[in-house]
C-alpha cells in the first residue's frame, strides 16, 4: 500500500466479507473482559485503561508512521473526539471498573444491550430509519439479554451496573461515530490517529497511575494487558469499523448480540466461572434475533 493509497478512502468490500469483518472483531471483543480481569491481577483500574491506550496508540502510530499515512482534515478531528472519548477511553475505563465487583458472565450480559443503543445511536445520528422487523427482532434481543442479566443478578442493581450502563452510552456513540468516519477513511486509520489523539492525556494518565496503584506482574496479568491493547483496542477496532462501513451501523451492531454468549464462553475457559442452565437458551434465542435482523432491510 502507497501513502497515496491509504489516504484515500479504502476498496469497498462485499457485504458478506462485511459480516465477516464485523463478526472477527466481535470474537476479539468477546476476549476483552477475561483478559482485563486477567489485567487487573497485575495492575490497577485507572493503570490498566492508561497503559492499554498507550500500548495501542504505539502500535497504531507505528503503522501510520510506515505508511506515512497524512493527518486527518480538520473536519474529522470532531469525529474522532468522539471515538477517543467513548471507545478508547470511556468504555475500557467504565466497564475496568466495573469488573473490580462484577463478574465477568454479569458484565457481558449487561453489555449484550450495545447492539440496539448503537442502532439507536445510528438511526440519530444519520437519520436511517431501519424496518419494523428490525427493531423487532433487536428489541426481543435485547429483552432476552434483560432477562438473563436479571435472572443472574436476582434483579438487584449494583454500582458495577451503573458503570457498565455508562459504558453502553459511550462506546454506543464512539461506535456509531467511528463506522461513520470508516466511511471516508480506512477503519484502522480511524482508530490508529483516535490512538494518538488520546496519547497525552493515555500517557499523563499511566505515569500518574503507575505512581498510586500497585503493580504485581503475573503471566496472566500481561497477557490480558497485552491483548486489550493488542487485540481489543487495535485489531478488534480497525476489523470492526471495517465491517460496519461495508454492512452498515444497524446491521454490523445486531452481531454484537453474539459476544455476550462468546464472553460467556471464555470465561468458563479461562476464568473457571460456572454457567447457569439459562445460558444455553440464551445463546439460542440471541442467536435466532440476530439472523432475523440480518435479513430485515435497513
């Protein structure tokens, strides 16, 4: 790839490779909140957010730096305000905060209600208007992922819940933002120059938090560090926008439905937490939701 050719926005890709694209960056997302429970045995809240938006900001300016990839116009610099507040920052730190209490199955089945905030989100912020069988089939959606979070918590809110619905409104916003911006410019450039926006204040954050909360290496501890920067941040984030700018917003986040029960998955795997005899229906019934909202016109 020339300069020349990642400055301009990138080939556009059929639907179905799309979908792909969307559900690679579901699975990555799916990891996120195992690995920062796995991150928090070695670093604390506010290190673990600082040092993860580093860690990924290095990479991605790595990239831009090797493709000599120009800065962003100025018009664009709104949106990606809005990506770095609600992706970068906003919703690792909300939801890093709320996994100090909760547990992991808790937190994926709360944030299971993303899919229908960005839908929302969208439809405001384009002015798209999906079907009728769309939001049907989003809102039974998420009336299943309701349920299950109440009949997993005994219907009792927590201070965790309050973070974490926090962290649907922001990283809605950034999501919805970002597939915008994917639109006009490369998603891992989307992602890549949020990185280095945040970078001051990431880095400010880290050197602050490095001198007040206590650091206790573990091998899990840097690998959780390492795949939210890695993994989550950067290439969850660049297959992600990809995706949504090829299928749309709506589309792209009903995919998102999924990564409560992959969540799940993993934290069975690696964290040892048990599942409850919901978690199969659940996984079924969401799944169903999302093959409806796929075929529903947008």
């Amino acid at each position: 790839m020339t300069a020349q050719d990642s400055a301009t926005p990138h080939t556009p890709i059929a639907v179905g490779g799309g979908t792909l694209l969307a559900a690679l960056g579901v699975t990555a997302f799916s990891l996120t909140f195992p690995s920062t429970v796995w991150g928090l045995e070695s670093f604390g809240p506010w290190s673990l957010v600082a040092l993860r938006s580093v860690l990924a900001a290095l990479i991605a300016g790595a990239f831009l730096l090797a493709l000599r990839v120009p800065v962003p116009e100025r018009r664009h610099w709104g949106g990606l305000a809005v990506v770095c507040g609600g992706v970068v920052l906003g919703f690792p730190l909300l939801t890093t905060l709320a996994l100090e209490t909760s547990t992991t199955s808790h937190a994926a089945v709360v944030i299971g209600l993303l899919p229908l905030t960005t839908a929302a989100f969208a439809a405001a912020r384009t002015g798209r208007r999906p079907s009728r069988t769309f939001w049907l089939a989003a809102l039974a959606g998420a009336a299943v992922v309701i349920a299950f979070a109440v009949q997993q918590s005994g219907g009792a809110l927590s201070a965790a819940d309050l973070y974490l619905f926090g962290a649907l409104v922001v990283c809605a916003a950034g999501y919805t933002e970002g597939g915008r911006l994917a639109g006009v410019m490369p998603g891992w450039q989307v992602v890549g120059w949020a990185l280095i926006g945040c970078l001051p204040l990431s880095a400010g954050g880290a050197a602050v938090a490095l001198a007040f909360e206590p650091v206790r290496l573990t091998g899990h501890g840097v690998a959780g560090l390492v795949w939210v920067a890695a993994g989550s941040t950067f290439f969850g984030l660049y297959v992600w926008y990809r995706g949504m700018a090829a299928i749309g917003i709506p589309k792209a986040s009903q995919l998102q439905l999924a990564q409560p029960v992959l969540t799940l998955v993993w934290s069975v795997l690696l964290l040892g937490e048990h599942l409850t005899p919901a978690a199969p229906v659940a996984a079924v019934a969401v799944l169903v939701c999302i093959a409806v909202t796929q075929r529903a016109s947008t």
